[in-house]
C-alpha cells in the first residue's frame, strides 16, 4: 500500500495496518466517553476481525453488545460479543448497572455455557435467577446443583430435571449434603413414578373399556342398550386423551358396530310405530264411515253421492292396506260398515227401480195384499227413514185395513154371541159334564151355519178344539196327560222358591214352557193351565228384576261417560286458555292435569260398562276424536318442555364452569333449585327426555361428588370419634365395677340416625361405582380386599343392613354372572316403581296408569296401614325409610324417568 501525506496525519486506531489499530486500542481507556465512542466504530466498522475482537473487549456498553452478539454476520465477533456482554452482567461495571438491568439482558442470551458462567458467577441473585431461568440444557443444571453457592438456583435448577437417569445421579449426589435439592429431586422422581403409573392404569382402563364395547357389540339391542352403550361412552370420554392408537381404533371400530346395532334396532322400533300408526288410521277411517251412516240415517243421500262416498271409502282403504295389512277386527268392522253403505245402496236402487210401479198401485190398487207385496219387494232398511212415497204407501194400508174393520164390527155380535157359547161349552168339558156340553155344541153348530164363511180362524178352531175334547172326554182320554202336567206345574212352582243365578232360572223355565208346550191339547183344563202360567210368572219375577236392573246400569254407565267426557273436553279447553303459546308455570300445571285426567278418563271409561248400543257407540266416536285432540295438545307440551329442560341443562353446565369461583354451598343450593325446575316442567318425548336427562344429570353429579367427597370425610371423622367414645364407656365401666364404693351405671345410648345414613351413603357409593363398572365393561371382578373392606364397615340398623348386604350379594353373582343383568334391571325397575308408588299414597297422589294394577296389588297387601297414611299424611321416619329403601335398591341410578318422579314426589312431601 503507497502511504500519502495525509496518513501520517490520522490517529493510529485508523491506520490501514490492523496490527497498528490493535496496539492502538490497547491504549484506549474504558472510562472515556470519546474512547468509547472509537471502540463503537472499531466494533461495527473494522474489516478486520482481530480489530473488532480488540474493541469488543474493552466495550461498556451492554446494548451495543447485545446488538452485535445477535446481528454481527461474523461468528467470532458474535461469540467475543456474548463472552464481554456475559462479563459485563456477572458484575456491575464501569457504568454501574443495576441488577434489574443487567437481567433484562439475559432474555437474548441462549448460550447453556454462558447463562450456566453468569449464573455461577454473578454478583446478584437478581441476574443469577435471570440465566438459570433460560436454562433447559440438564447437564448445565446438573453443574449448577453441583457448584452454585446460593441453595435458592439450586432448588430452581433442581425443579426443572426431568430425565430419570440424571435424578438418580443428583439425588445420591445429594442425599446427604442439599436436603431441600434433595426432597425436590425425590418429589420430581416419585411424581414421574406416579403419573407413570397413573397412566398405565388409564391404559388398563382403556383396555378393559375396549373389550367391553367389544363385548356389547356382539350382543343383541334390548331396551338397556342404549343406556350401557352411552355409559361405555361417557367412560372412554374420560380416557380419550390418553388412549393408545390402537386402542381407539378398536374402539372406534366397536362403537360404529354398537351405533349400527342401535340404529337397526331404533329402526325397527320406528317401523312398529309406523305400523301402529297405520293402524289407527284404518280405525280413524272407520270411525269416520260409521259417522257417516250415523249421518245417513237422520238424512237420506241420493244415489250418486252414496256411490261417491262408497267408492272413496274403498280407494282410502285400499291405500292403507298397501302400507300394512288390516288386522281381522278391523277388516271386520270395515266389511260390516260396507254392508251398511250397500243395504243403503241397495234399498235406494231398488226402490228407483219399482217408484212407477209403486205410483201406479198407490192410485189403482185398492188391495192390501198388492200394496204389501210391493213394499215387501222393495225391502227398505229399518234403520233409515223412510222416503216420502213409502210413507204414503204406508198410508194407503192404514186406510185398507180401517175399511175391513168396519166391516168386520158387523159380525162382532154374532161373534160374541158365538164365543159366549163356547165359553159355557169350555166350562161343561172343563166340569166334566157330558151331556150339558152335546146341548152346546148343538147350540153353536146352528150358529155357525148362520156365520157361514164367517165361521173361521179362531173360533172355528176354538170350536174344533173344543169339539175334540169332547171327543176325549168321551174316550177318557184326559187320564193319561194330566199327571204329567201337574207334574210340570210343581216343577214350575218349586223353581219359584229356589235360589240359583238368574241365567240359570231362565234357561229351566224355558225347558219347563218347551215340555208343556209338546203336551198341549185342548182337553187340558183351563184350571191346571191356569195353575201353570201362574207358577211362570212368579218364577219369570227375578229374571224381569235382573232385566230391569242391567237397563238402569246401563243407562247409568251412560251418563258417568258423559261426564267424563264432559269433564276432559272442559280440561282441554282450560288448557288451551291458559297456554296461549306460552311455557308458563300455570300452563305447565295445566298441562300436567290435563294429562293426568287423560290417563284417569281413559281408565274409568273402561269401567262404565255396558252401555246401550246406539248411544254408547255415538259418545264412544266422539270420545276418540276428543283423545286424538288431547294427544295432540299433550305432544305439543313435551316439545315446550324438551325446550324448558334444554335451558335448565345449559344453566347447570354454566354452574360447573363456576366450580372454581364460588363458594360450593351456593352452587349446591343453585342445582338443587335447577332440580327442582326440572321436576315441575313435566315429561318431554322419551328419547328426548332419556338424553336431556342423562346430560343434566351428569353435570350435578360432577357438582355433588364435592359433597360427597366432604361427607366421606365427615364419615370418617365420626366414626372415629364413636370408635373413641366406645373406648372411653369400655374403660370407664370396667372402673365402675372394680370399684366397690360405687354402683354400676349404664351410659346413656348414642343416637345412631346420623350414622346410618353415613353407613347406608357410603356402601350406595361402593355399589354404585361397582354397578357402573359392571354396566360399562360389561364384567365385574370382586377382590378379597373390597369384600374384607366391606365386610369391616360398620352396618346400619335392621332391615336396612340386610338389604344393603342383598345389593352387594347380588353384585357379587353378578361378577360370576353377567348375563342376569337385565333380569336384575327388571327387578330393580319394579321395586323402585313401588317405592314411588308408597310416595304417592302418603302424599294422596295418583299413580300412572301402567302402575295402577301393582298400586291395587300393594293397598290390598297394606290396606290399614294406606288408610293411616292417607288420613294422617306421612310421617318424618316413614319417609326417611323410603329414602333409605331408595339406596337399598340396586342399578337405582340407571331409571332416570323414576328418579325424577321420585325426587318431585320427595320434595312435594316434605315441603308439607
């Protein structure tokens, strides 16, 4: 390089040698702003790396480094940067920074051995703590447990050692020398341990989860299924997270089965109800038909409408047929009310065919035979009324008949006069006087020859008959038959004074009258005949009483229908009323009754019987239609109450999200007034109602298992506070009586309510948790240390303690059994039902209409103890025996519908 005049006028820290620079920042002075300002230069600019390696090391400033050490493209002034920037933090320097600061810097250092020197070496915990804190190297914080002199890095460098070899190391290392490093490492190592653990117990869990989905999906759907297939469900939801991949493709795969499985069944299901419903639109349909001819029969159609009528009877049937075939009643009733609509039809055809005909005799023919035999053919039904033209026809027969009757008073006299004589010729034969009775029949012979033709019908028979009698009292001929009719007369008056059922009575007197009749002859004296009918008419009195009796009954059944009727549509009406398309607890309340009285009216409807037929089979049509109207309402009330509980579920969920910020007695007294609410909404569809209530019931669950927690706890406090106090009256009564100064005295005894009910909620816990596990893994595995533990608890008073040992027995066949669940569902299903059942008779509650038979079954069984309760309402200890029952009662947590009556019930009780 040719030097010029110029350089030998510049300072020696720019000469163009990097030699001269250096030499010439050796002596630059750190303390001098202008010295600083220079080595700034030399540090940023210089192209020679040893030059700005020189200047960096006598820099003051720590942003400057800080700004070098992450910018700077060379790596050696990046690493001379952090070397002096590393150097300024470990002390205060020229520039007397203050610990606060000189951490801030830190934040940009990542170099392990860097942070691992400052915070070895530093002057202030301040900056100390700064590196360690940036620290993740192990082997780094391995050397500061082993070197730092402050036991506050110590314990934080200790707290972030995870690999297990290196805390083996570190606590021999410091098992004896750093006790606090030393309870960390150890705490870190046992929670690794634990959480190990922890997690191959979850995988277990999983497992077993696994198989037992598995399980269930080879099995086939029943009406618990759907319940074990959710409980399976929310089970692996707690354990998904951690879950193998394997495994939750096996249980993905099992739970599409068991959806599938679910979904055919609930199909199934849907295609029944289609069915059903297919059905009772085949009866609507006929119920409309006899609607029709119940029309028909107060004003006639004409023929095309009729016609009309009958063709779109049989297109609709048609239709519903295809869908499903007609069950025989029904396919009864509908060939019967075709018979109806064709009579009509027929009748109509026929007497359009005959009306010229029928006008013609009407204006001509003055026979009644004619005219009868006209009417005849044309065979008008009874049940319609009668055209015009029939009436007339009807008329013109009336007018006939008078005429012959007038004609025919003109031989009344003679008549009469003929009927007097053989009334005294009946008299003489009946007397048995021979000779009078030949005078009278020579009296009447000139008679009748008077008459002429006249002389026919009856009295020509009457004297015919009577003529034979005289013929066979000629021939003594009376001797044979009279006996056997007195002996029939005696029959007849010994049935008066007998006691059997009237069908009974009726059916010998009939046999008695067919006996008498085959031994009629006119010889027979009217005295006996007289004897006979007199004894059937008393005897015939009971049969007419019972006659009488089941017309007022029906006439009676008639009018309580009526009512019933009339009471239901009021119901419905009300309800209408007071809904006005709002969810309100009135319209809810009115709701709630009106479905109450729908069951009570369907019941009683059944009971009012018989009824007469036509006036019963027009309040019955009516009362269906009335039931479709109520149906409807009803439904409507179950989709505003799925609605309703929706909202109290997302109000519950809101109530758990607060678990960590109110104070737990609030948010217990809140859910319980959730509960509440949900009891007084009413019933909503099933389906919807079974998966809303699961839903909120599981987040009070959540809510209440704090409770719970508290309440195991205060268990066993008192019962170890029993178990002292019983140690205390052991020791002291075996000082009473060693001593001999005093007499020995009984300890007054402990009230044990309290402590059954922590007994008989502790054991529910056991079973409940074991129930659970058996419905969701579908297999139960009792240990001898569960049975040993249940075996030391201390059990309640009788009979609560027998039956709480039942429900573990039962578990325990279970383990051996699981196939006997759904009959233990089944069972568990009826006594819990009972146990409702006892709730509503104390509280005079009605019970649904499925369980009214086992309500009956119960009072029958308890009839003196139902009227007690009824009449003096439910005492405190009845009531605290049925709750106890409640928890007695296996698989009682799996009925949502009957836990939800049982607690509205309860609540309603004891809030009176």
């Amino acid at each position: 390089m040719q030097l010029t005049f110029t350089h030998f006028f510049r300072p020696r820290w720019q000469h163009p040698k990097p030699g001269i620079r250096r030499k010439a920042i050796d002596r630059l002075k750190s303390d001098l702003p202008s010295d600083q300002e220079i080595l700034q230069k030399l540090a940023k600019l210089d192209q020679d790396v040893e030059v700005r390696c020189s200047a960096l090391e006598k820099l003051v400033h720590p942003d400057l480094l800080r700004e070098i050490a992450n910018t700077d493209p060379t790596p050696q002034v990046r690493r001379e940067a952090t070397n002096r920037l590393c150097l300024l933090l470990c002390q205060p320097g020229p520039e007397n920074l203050s610990a606060e600061t000189r951490a801030s810097y830190i934040d940009d250092l990542n170099d392990p051995d860097i942070l691992t020197h400052i915070t070895l070496n530093a002057d202030h915990s301040v900056v100390q703590f700064a590196a360690v804190k940036r620290i993740t190297l192990e082997t780094s914080l391995q050397q500061i447990i082993i070197d730092s002199d402050n036991f506050q890095i110590r314990q934080h460098a200790a707290s972030s050692i995870h690999t297990p070899e290196l805390l083996e190391q570190l606590i021999k290392h410091c098992r004896q020398g750093d006790k606090g490093v030393y309870r960390i490492l150890r705490e870190r190592r046992d929670q690794q341990k634990q959480q190990a653990k922890l997690l191959a117990e979850q995988q277990a869990t999983c497992k077993s989860l696994c198989q037992a989905i598995e399980k269930l999906a080879k099995e086939a759907p029943n009406n618990f299924y759907s319940a074990r297939f959710n409980a399976l469900l929310n089970s692996w939801s707690e354990y998904d997270a951690v879950a193998k991949e394997s495994l939750e493709k096996r249980f993905e795969l099992s739970q599409a089965q068991c959806q599938s499985q679910l979904d055919i069944f609930e199909q199934t299901q849907a295609e029944e109800q289609l069915r059903q419903q297919n059905r009772e639109q085949l009866q609507r349909l006929i119920d409309n038909g006899y609607e029709q001819v119940q029309i028909y029969q107060t004003q006639l159609p004409d023929i095309p409408e009729l016609q009309s009528k009958i063709q779109e009877l049989d297109q609709q049937w048609a239709v519903l047929i295809q869908k499903e075939p007609a069950e025989k009643k029904q396919l009864n009733r509908f060939n019967k009310l075709k018979a109806e609509f064709n009579q009509l039809l027929d009748g109509l055809n026929r007497l359009e065919q005959q009306r010229s005909d029928l006008e013609a005799r009407l204006s001509q023919s003055r026979s009644i035979k004619a005219l009868l035999s006209i009417r005849s053919n044309i065979d008008w039904p009874d049940a319609y009324p009668q055209p015009d033209i029939l009436q007339q026809l009807d008329r013109k027969v009336a007018e006939q008949r008078l005429k012959q009757e007038q004609r025919a008073a003109t031989l009344s006299q003679k008549k009469q006069d003929l009927d007097g004589l053989l009334a005294q010729l009946e008299k003489t034969l009946d007397e048995g006087q021979l000779q009078q009775s030949t005078d009278y029949l020579n009296r009447i012979r000139n008679l009748s020859d008077n008459l002429g033709k006249e002389f026919r019908g009856a009295q020509k028979q009457r004297y015919q008959a009577l003529l034979a009698r005289h013929q066979e009292l000629n021939n003594w001929q009376k001797f044979a038959t009279h006996p056997k009719l007195e002996r029939l007369c005696e029959e007849m008056e010994q049935l008066v004074t007998s006691d059997i059922e009237v069908s009974e009575r009726a059916s010998q007197i009939k046999a008695l009258q067919q006996q008498w009749k085959n031994l009629e002859s006119r010889s027979i004296p009217s005295a006996l005949r007289n004897r006979f009918q007199q004894a059937n008419k008393a005897a015939y009195t009971p049969c007419q009483l019972h006659n009488d009796q089941q017309r007022e009954l029906r006439q009676h059944n008639l009018q309580q229908r009526q009512q019933l009727f009339d009471r239901l549509k009021e119901a419905l009406s009300s309800t209408d009323q007071q809904t006005n398309g709002q969810h309100s607890t009135d319209s809810i309340q009115s709701t709630k009754t009106l479905a109450q009285l729908n069951r009570e009216a369907r019941q009683l409807w059944r009971t009012f019987t018989p009824v007469d037929r036509a006036p019963g089979k027009r309040l019955q049509q009516q009362f269906n239609q009335l039931l479709a109207e109520v149906e409807t309402k009803l439904n409507a009330g179950k989709e505003g109450n799925a609605a309703a509980k929706a909202a109290l579920l997302e109000q519950a969920k809101m109530l758990l999200d607060q678990i960590d910020k109110t104070e737990l007695k609030v948010l217990l007294n809140n859910a319980k007034d959730l509960q509440k609410q949900w009891r007084n909404i009413g019933p909503a569809q099933r389906k919807q109602e079974q998966t809303l209530w699961q839903e909120f019931r599981g987040v009070c669950n959540q809510l209440f298992e704090h409770r719970s927690q508290s309440a195991e706890a205060g268990q066993n406090k008192a019962t170890d506070n029993e178990q002292k106090r019983a140690t205390e009256n052991s020791t002291e009564t075996q000082h009473f009586s060693e001593s001999s100064q005093h007499s020995a005295s009984a300890s007054k005894p402990v009230h044990r309510e309290d402590t059954d009910w922590l007994t008989i909620e502790l054991q529910h816990q056991v079973c409940e948790k074991l129930e659970a596990q058996l419905l969701t893994e579908g297999s139960l595995k009792l240990s001898e240390e569960q049975i040993e533990s249940w075996n030391q608890m201390n059990p309640p008073r009788s009979p609560f303690a027998e039956k709480m040992q039942e429900r573990f027995d039962s578990l325990h066949e279970l383990s051996k059994t699981p196939e006997a669940i759904d009959e233990c569902l089944i069972q568990s299903d009826k006594q819990l039902r009972l146990l409702c059942i006892r709730l509503e008779i104390m509280g005079g509650q009605s019970s649904p209409a499925d369980d009214q038979f086992m309500r009956m079954e119960y009072q029958i069984n308890h009839l003196s103890k139902a009227l007690k309760q009824q009449q003096n309402g439910p005492s405190d200890k009845e009531l605290n025996t049925v709750k106890k029952l409640w928890f007695c009662t296996p698989f009682n947590q799996c009925h949502s519908e009957l836990i939800e009556r049982f607690t509205g019930l309860l609540d309603t009780l004891e809030e009176h």
